[in-house]
C-alpha cells in the first residue's frame, strides 16, 4: 500500500509517476507504466535514511533520479522528520540543493 503518489510532469509524452512503498520502505519512479528506478530508505520516528537509490540505465540522462530524489525529500521534509544521507546519490542531490539543509542531518 502507498501513502503517496504524484503525477510528475514531463517534458515529453511519457507518464511519469512517483510513489512512497511504506512496507517495502522505497519510493519508487515509473515511467510509462515501468519502473524506473527507487530510492530505498529506513524510517525510524524521527528521521528517514535513504541507504540506496538507482535508476535503471535505459532511463539515465532524463533527470529521473532528480525527480525521484525531489520527491522523496519534499516528502520527507512533510512529514517533519529528518533527512539522513547515507546513498551517495542522495547525498550528492543535497550538496546541490541547499534549500534541504536545515532538514539534513549528516552520517
């Protein structure tokens, strides 16, 4: 079951969607119907700890990661709980993106 799921808008024709999988604890990014990619987390009462994130290379080079990296941290932030960035793609998407900062606790 998931407790959030949006429409991305897209460039192209292509349907892009984003969705938070509490019980498999990831967000994952569909494209078209196919999925994407997902950026796996660990939740705990205060915080969320994204430990890995990949997009499946047929969809690099499309900002497919950005978008679902987007996503899972305005969600976050939402839900008022932390950022921890334990992914190297996550962490990297927060080195460009300062207006996370005050929500991000550093490993």
């Amino acid at each position: 079951m998931s407790d959030a799921v949006r429409p991305e808008p897209s460039d192209g024709d292509e349907a892009i969607e984003i969705e938070r999988q509490d019980a498999a604890r990831r967000y994952v990014v569909t494209v078209d119907g196919v999925q994407a990619g997902v950026a796996v987390f660990v939740p705990s009462p205060s915080a969320v700890t994204f430990t890995h994130t990949v997009v499946d290379p047929a969809f690099g080079g499309r900002g497919i990661g950005s978008r679902l990296a987007k996503f899972a941290l305005d969600d976050t932030v939402a839900r008022g709980l932390r950022i921890v960035p334990r992914c190297p793609f996550i962490a990297e998407y927060l080195r460009h993106h300062a207006e996370y900062e005050s929500s991000v606790d550093w490993p």
